[in-house]
C-alpha cells in the first residue's frame, strides 16, 4: 500500500509538472497598443468622461544627473488642467496650471507665479529641461483625453492632427505595442508604452519625452488613473 501511494503521488507531482510547463508555453493574449485601434476601441473608457486625475511616478534623466518624483495631473476639459511634480518629501518641484488661453508657472525654486501666452515655453529648472510647450503638456501626458479620433494618414502610415497651434505627428513605434507623438517645431518626441487595461478599453501608462539635440529624457508612468474625478478646488487656487 505504502509503495502504491508513493507511485501515485509521483505520478500526481509529474502531472502538476506538466500542467505548469504547459502554461508557461501558452502566449499570452496579443494586446496592441497601436494609434489606429488606441484612439478607437481603446479609448471606449473615455466616452463619458469629463474630468480624470492621474498619480504616478516621473524620472529625469541627463548625461550629468538622474532625479526622480512623483506627479499628479487633473484633467477637467480640454482647457483646463493642473500639473504637480514633487520631489523628495512631497516638497513641490515644478507646478503648472492651464485655465483656457492662459498658462501658470509656479517653479519651486522661484517663489512666484508667472503668466504664459499660446506662443511661449517652460522650463523645469529644477531637471534642466527648457523648450517645452505648457499647452502641449496634457496631450503628451495623457494623448487620448485631447484626442478621440483618427481620420487619415499618408502612405508611411503617419497620422497628422492640428492642437491649438501644433501640428502633431503619431506613428507605430517599432513593433505594434509602442507608439510615438512628434511635434516638428519643438522637435518634441513622446514614446508610449506598457498597455494597461480599464473598462473596456486601454491606455498607455509610460510615456518617455526627449527632444531633439538636448541630453535628456523625462520618463513617466502612470500608477492610478481615476475617470470622472471629484478635483479639489484648491487645486486651483495660485498662493
């Protein structure tokens, strides 16, 4: 008896081996994350959405330096929007704010508000990045909240769309689960990456920035992501 229990709890240990090898071999589900099926299908989570705040982590990287932080974006419209990146201890680095035609800066180490127009850029001081557009911030953040559509691309399979005064470029990146945003005047370049998941549709929740003959990358992901968000109102207050 003793012998035939043995002989059965191998033959139960080899067959759990199997299982196990068998579902390592399985691929996992094919989940794309290219332009086309991105600002159709994947943005279904986003129909009935007016506002979404984002959490996650931001990371700066140069030839002479590396920082890391966190940031918060709320998104309340298309013209409304407030941008938070803190450094160590939840001390602010760099705030942003854009109510319609009109930016507010608020960098960390300055101490005073300071007003842009649709034509002027921002610097981070605090990462040694300069050059970029305020109002061009949320469409690289979070592309899909500012557009919904795609209508037509050239025979490379480049799609060009119009933002305030940007003509924007979005291309596959090197294989089907990567994409990329150019700003050609800015010579801006936005990748993104790491599909995840909501309601139905999908996001991409890292998105690394570089620009064009500058030393830097600033690499952010996404770890929360709330749809249709109660946004305090302190948020926007400027004091």
């Amino acid at each position: 008896m003793a012998a035939r229990s043995a002989g059965n709890c191998i033959k139960l240990l080899i067959a759990g081996l199997s299982l196990s090898i068998a579902a390592c071999s399985i691929p996992r589900s094919h989940k794309p994350l290219n332009p086309k099926l991105l600002f159709s299908v994947g943005s279904s989570f986003l129909d009935s959405v007016s506002s979404i705040a984002i959490k996650g982590q931001v990371k700066f990287e140069s030839i002479t330096a590396s920082q890391s932080g966190s940031f918060h974006l709320y998104l309340n419209g298309e013209d409304s929007l407030s941008f938070i990146i803190e450094g160590p201890l939840g001390a602010d680095v760099f705030r942003m704010m854009i109510l319609a035609d009109t930016a507010f800066i608020f960098p960390g180490d300055d101490g005073r508000w300071s007003a842009l127009g649709a034509d002027d850029t921002v610097a981070i001081r605090e990462f040694g990045i300069s050059g970029l557009s305020p109002f061009l911030s949320g469409v690289l953040l979070f592309p899909q909240f500012f557009i919904r559509h795609l209508n037509s691309e050239d025979s490379s399979g480049i799609v060009r769309i119009s933002y305030r005064n940007h003509v924007l470029s979005l291309s596959q990146g090197n294989n089907d689960r990567e994409f990329q945003i150019q700003d050609a005047n800015l010579r801006i370049c936005a990748k993104y990456d790491r599909r995840r998941d909501i309601d139905g549709g999908y996001y991409p929740s890292q998105v690394v920035i570089t620009k064009e003959n500058a030393d830097w990358r600033l690499t952010m992901r996404i770890e929360k992501l709330r749809p249709n968000a109660s946004i305090p109102s302190q948020t926007w207050h400027r004091d």
